[in-house]
C-alpha cells in the first residue's frame, strides 16, 4: 500500500527524511507554490501533510488556516516538524495542535517509527468509515496487530464478506473503539505497548467493550504464554499463519 504524503514548509532536512522512508511512501512537496497543496488535498488520497518548519511561521499563517478546515474535514493527520521553539511557536499562533510534534532533529529510524504509527492510526480510523453506506448491513472486525503486514492481509482476506478495522495497538484500538463499534476483535498476542491479554483485560474492564468477542490469533507456542491467553477465556484462538476458511468459520459462529 502506497502513503501519499504532502510536505511543505522551508526545512529541507525534514523533506529529505521523508524521501528515506522508503518506497511505500510517496512524498509531493509544495513550497514555494502552496495554492498547489490546498487544491490537491481534495484530489490525492493523502494520508498526511507534513509541515517542516524554519523560522516561516508567520509567511505560511493564512496557507495553514485554509488547511486546517480542509484537513478537519478529511480526518487527514497533521504533523510538524522543527525545533521546540518553532512546534511552540505554531501552536500559539494557529490554533491547531499537530496530530504528532516532532523535534528536530531526530534520528532517521526513530522518525519513521513515528510516522509509520501515525499513518497507521490515520488508516484504522477511517477505515470504517469507507464502508458507510454498508455499516448497518455489515458486520464490522478490528484487527489488533502491530505487524502491519498483517494487517493488510487480513483486510484482503475479510474485506469481501466484513467492514475491516485495524489497529497496530491497543491504544489506537481504544480511540477507535470510542466512537466506533465493532462485532468481533482478532487479537495478536505479542505487541510492543501492551500485549493481548494486557489489551483484553482493558476491553473488558470497560463497559462499551466487554461482550464484544474476542479471538487471539498468534503464533506462539510457548506453554506459559498459551495458559495465559486460556486464563483470559477468550471466545477462540487461532494460530498463525491464520487458515482463512476456519478464520470466517469462527468469526460467522460468534457473531451471527
């Protein structure tokens, strides 16, 4: 899956940054001409606009309160990226905090970490949302796994017969979950913030989220790690790599 990211603002060493992270990104840069940015926005699927500043607040102040309703609208993440000075200084002026501040400079591997979640946290809220006129026809899975090759395959592999969520953690999981429903979670068991059985005591600890079925899916086969998912009294487990017959098998029993 290609990332279609516009950057704009004066510092270069950000732009080029965004050019390392790889072929899975494509990076459109609109400075100087950023009646460019506005005008495309509507037109590219963007997954984020990035705004590398140097001391140019002030000179892109009307570009970014356009931007800012266009983005709104969108849901589309906004990051920024400069010194702590210049992140203060926007978020004084414009009125918008960034979905993600980053200091600069910053270490190129720590850098794509970062975007990669907040591209991936911008893919699982509106993932739902793309299947709108289906929702109440649908039933709708959220897959939890940090491993996003994963989770595009479980989205190919659902997409036909469910509405697909995903989230690389069960943080984003929670944020999704708070203004969106879901009939069914698959759950990985290893993931670097908390693990399933971590990410499950929460869900059902909360109200909104306890009876919703919970299936772990991994591929873990130490026995202490097994008897912990047992303990949790899942709804199933299914082991890695996932056979797709017996995954829709179970998801159609729990949620019929």
């Amino acid at each position: 899956m290609s990332h279609n990211i516009l950057f704009f603002g004066n510092n270069t060493d950000v732009y080029d940054a965004l050019v390392k992270l790889g072929p899975d990104y494509n990076i459109t840069a609109y400075n100087p001409d950023m009646t460019e940015l506005t005008r495309n926005m509507l037109c590219v699927s963007s997954c984020a606009v990035v705004y590398g500043m140097r001391n140019e607040l002030r000179d892109f102040y009307d570009i970014i309160t356009d931007l800012k309703e266009r983005m709104r609208i969108n849901s589309i993440p906004l990051i920024v990226a400069g010194t702590p000075e210049d992140v203060e200084d926007f978020e004084l002026i414009s009125d918008r905090f960034p979905s993600l501040k980053v200091e600069w400079p910053i270490d190129q591997s720590t850098f794509k970490s970062m975007v990669d979640g907040i591209i991936n946290e911008h893919h699982s809220l509106t993932d739902a949302s793309s299947h709108g006129a289906t929702e109440n026809s649908r039933k709708r899975v959220l897959v939890i796994d940090d491993d996003t090759m994963l989770l595009m395959m479980m989205r190919e592999m659902l997409r036909d017969k469910y509405d697909v969520a995903t989230a690389p953690s069960g943080r984003i999981a929670y944020k999704f979950l708070s203004n969106k429903n879901a009939d069914i979670i698959l759950l990985d068991y290893e993931m670097p913030e908390e693990n399933g059985p971590e990410v499950m005591d929460k869900l059902r600890l909360n109200p909104k989220t306890a009876d919703i079925p919970i299936v772990f899916l991994s591929g873990v086969t130490d026995a202490h790690k097994i008897a912990n998912i047992n303990s949790k009294r899942p709804q199933g487990f299914i082991p890695k790599p996932v056979d797709r017959m017996k995954l829709i098998d179970t998801i159609d029993r729990l949620i019929v």
